[in-house]
C-alpha cells in the first residue's frame, strides 16, 4: 500500500462509540434559527428547480434585510461597500468566480456559500480573489457575518478619512442588530465550522479543506504519496504548466501519470477523498494543461461520492474558465 499511497489514520474520530459498544455517527449539532424569511413557496422551489441546492435561511433573510434598507432597490449594498447581491441568470448558474468547483453561484461579489456536498447545507461562505490565487478565506457561516467582516475591512482601509463613514456606522449598526435579533453570529470562524475542522482529511491547495466519509477503519480517504505538505505538488505542476516545450512537458507528466494509476487503485479499495483531492489541486493550480486530467479524476470522484451536481458545475467552469473575464454576470 505504501506504493499507491496510505490512509491517513485521524486523530479525531468521524464516529463516536456508543453505550452499548456500537458505533454510530456523531450527529451535527442543530444550529436555532428563530426566524424565517418572508419569501413565498413558490420562490424557494423555482430557486431549487433552477439551482438543484437548498438554501440557507440566512441566504433569504439576508435578501429581506437589504429589502428593508432600499425597498426600491435592495441592491444598495453596492453604493455603500461596493457590493452585488447575484445570483447568475440563465443557462450560465453554474459559473462563478472562485477556484473551486464546490462553492455555490450565491452570494454577494466575490465571495459564496461552500459545501462539502450538494446534498448538505453550506458550511462557510468563502472568500477568493481569483486573480492573486486560489485560496478561500473563510467568511463565517451565513451572509450577515461576511458581510459585517467586509465591511470591517472597508473600515480600515478608510483610515481616518471622514467621506462616507457615516453610511459605514449605520450600515454597521443595522446590520449587527438584525443579525443579533436572528440568532446569527458575526464571528469569522465558528464553532460549528471549528468542528467542521476536526473532519477534514486534507487541506488541499484552496485551503478550505475537504471533508469525505471515513468509516472506523480508515476507509474512504488515503493520502497522496510523497506530495510533502504540498510543496512537491506544486513544484510538479509549476513544471508541467511552465515547461518550455512539449517534450519537457511530457515528461514532466511522469510523476502525475503515476499518481493518476495510485488513485485509480484507491478508487478501487473505496478511498475515494484521494482522486477528489488530486482533481481538486490541478483545478486550483488553474492551468489548461490539466484539463484533460481534471475531466478525469473529478467527475468520477464525485460521482463514487453521490456529489454529481458538482461534477456539473466543474463542466461549466472548465468550458467558460478565464482569468481575463472573471465576473461571468458582465458576459450572461
């Protein structure tokens, strides 16, 4: 096994054991939500329709509080911090700016929800500025928080500059009010996205980090072989994007070509995380070289993990993908 790559044993257990000897999943911890948004049946079901995700309450409550702000144009976020509330029309719902096939087309500019699955609820909403790299900052775990951390850097970047501060203190103090009335918090890194962290096998080049099934024999996620913390990866795929011509490129690919076989053995031993984490580093590192290995490994990893929808999304992305023309709304 030590050829193909080793499962990485966890420290802290997906599972925990019960009373009676057996073991059962931890379940995730209820987070209260006092309050819904006024939004009729209908929308949440064309939403659904179009989108194939659930959404978050704090998605619609967030759409009423900008409502509440300019019931002519809950779009004024804009004028204040600069801010779009999207969410991408058409054919094109799929596209969006960060790096990574897994965060939705939601959110406000720039930053969106991230899910481990379509199927489950965001756990974060991200933060990526395509053009410096592929890391997401986490944001907190709902809209009025990484809009409140938004804003606390527009803030700072102000210094003591007095023109529009005003607009900034009460959108602040609105924004923290409505929060606080439903039951959202405004920290950047909650506990429920900590605990999150105790469930990610791997950090992967984005950061973020990514979450697969892992039963109580280690089964469903082993490491890739000799990629030492990142850095050798890196330093593979700088070679292969950056060779000076199509032989050195070939041979560049050795090393890639090798880790493609050890995934497909751990597709067949049920460690599926491995090919989704390989897939996912080609995709962040953004080259076109690995496309055609990025069609290889993804779709198949997320289908061997039910995450289909995904699969989906990284086809839009990979078919539309610049680094010229980064806000897909101008174009749709």
């Amino acid at each position: 096994r030590n050829m193909t790559g080793k499962r990485k044993t966890k420290s802290t257990p997906q599972e925990s054991d019960s009373a009676d000897g057996q073991k059962k999943c931890r379940p995730e911890e209820p987070t209260a939500r006092p309050t819904t948004a006024e939004v009729p049946t209908r929308l949440r079901e064309e939403v659904e329709r179009l989108y194939k995700l659930t959404m978050p309450e704090d998605f619609y409550l967030f759409w009423d509080f900008c409502s509440l702000l300019s019931p002519d144009n809950p779009r004024a976020l804009k004028e204040i911090l600069g801010l779009r509330l999207v969410a991408t029309p058409g054919p094109n719902y799929h596209l969006h700016w960060t790096h990574d096939p897994q965060p939705d087309p939601w959110g406000v500019t720039g930053r969106g929800y991230y899910r481990d699955s379509p199927d489950s609820l965001p756990v974060f909403l991200g933060e990526n500025e395509a053009k410096k790299g592929c890391t997401i900052t986490q944001m907190g775990d709902n809209m009025f928080a990484a809009v409140h951390l938004f804003l606390g850097r527009k803030r700072k970047e102000r210094g003591g500059r007095k023109e529009g501060g005003k607009a900034l203190d009460n959108l602040e103090e609105e924004l923290r009010e409505r929060a606080e009335s439903l039951g959202f918090s405004l920290e950047q890194k909650t506990k429920g996205m900590k605990q999150r962290d105790k469930k990610v096998v791997t950090k992967t080049f984005h950061g973020a980090g990514l979450v697969v099934p892992v039963d109580q024999n280690d089964v469903g996620y082993r490491e890739l072989p000799e990629t030492d913390g990142k850095t050798l990866m890196k330093r593979l795929c700088k070679a292969i994007a950056e060779a000076r011509c199509d032989e050195d490129r070939m041979k560049a690919f050795g090393p890639l070509q090798e880790m493609i076989t050890f995934v497909q053995f751990a597709n067949d031993e049920c460690d599926y995380g491995m090919g989704l984490e390989l897939g996912i580093d080609l995709f962040c590192y953004g080259s076109q070289y690995f496309y055609k290995v990025i069609r290889q490994l993804l779709p198949m990893a997320y289908s061997l993990l039910k995450r289909g929808l995904f699969g989906e999304i990284l086809e839009a992305h990979l078919s539309s993908r610049s680094h010229d023309n980064l806000d897909q709304l101008t174009s749709a």
